[in-house]
C-alpha cells in the first residue's frame, strides 16, 4: 500500500522525488522551471529540508536520462557537472536531447 504523498515514510524516497519533479514539470507550461525545493516540499512534508539533497541527485538522474534539463543562471548544465547554488529544472521538449 502507497501512502500519501508527503509521508516522509513514502515508498522510495527517490523515486517518489523523481516521478514528483516529473509531475511538477508536467503541471506547468512548455519550458517553465521548477525549483527541486517544490519536489522536496511535496514528499517531504514538514521535513522537506531534508530532502532537498535527495532531490538535487534525482534532478540529476532525470538530467542524465535526457528526461529534464537543470539550468543556472539560464545556462543548462551538465548533471555530472559539479555545480553550487540555485537551480532550476526544467522538462525536455518532445524530440529534443539533454546534454550529451
């Protein structure tokens, strides 16, 4: 039995964060951006600080599958990039390709 979205103890908490950044991104308009802290607040609940982390490496996961971009300052990065500071993700347009 799943238990509802924002339950800290939530199936798998990276998944959960992967298919939650990919339904946030789905909510939006084409090429608007989310913040990773959106996923976090809604499988973290009260909590959410603590995954933030989490949904930084599941933005990466979904980078590297070409499923998203992340973007800093408004340039995309790389997902095996090191990066610090504030991001942005944004989905991939059908039959375009992330970063190779």
């Amino acid at each position: 039995m799943r238990h509802p979205v924002g339950d800290p103890t939530a199936g798998d908490p990276p998944r959960d964060l992967d298919a939650t950044i990919l339904d946030l991104l789905a909510e939006r308009e084409t090429g608007k951006t989310i913040c990773p802290s959106e996923a976090a607040r809604r499988v973290g609940g009260p909590n959410w600080r603590e995954r933030m982390e989490p949904a930084r490496q599941a933005a990466r996961r979904l980078a590297a599958d070409g499923r998203i971009e992340i973007t800093q300052r408004g340039r995309i990065i790389d997902p095996g990039e090191a990066f610090r500071g504030p991001i942005r993700l944004r989905a991939v347009a059908l039959g375009e390709r992330g970063p190779s």
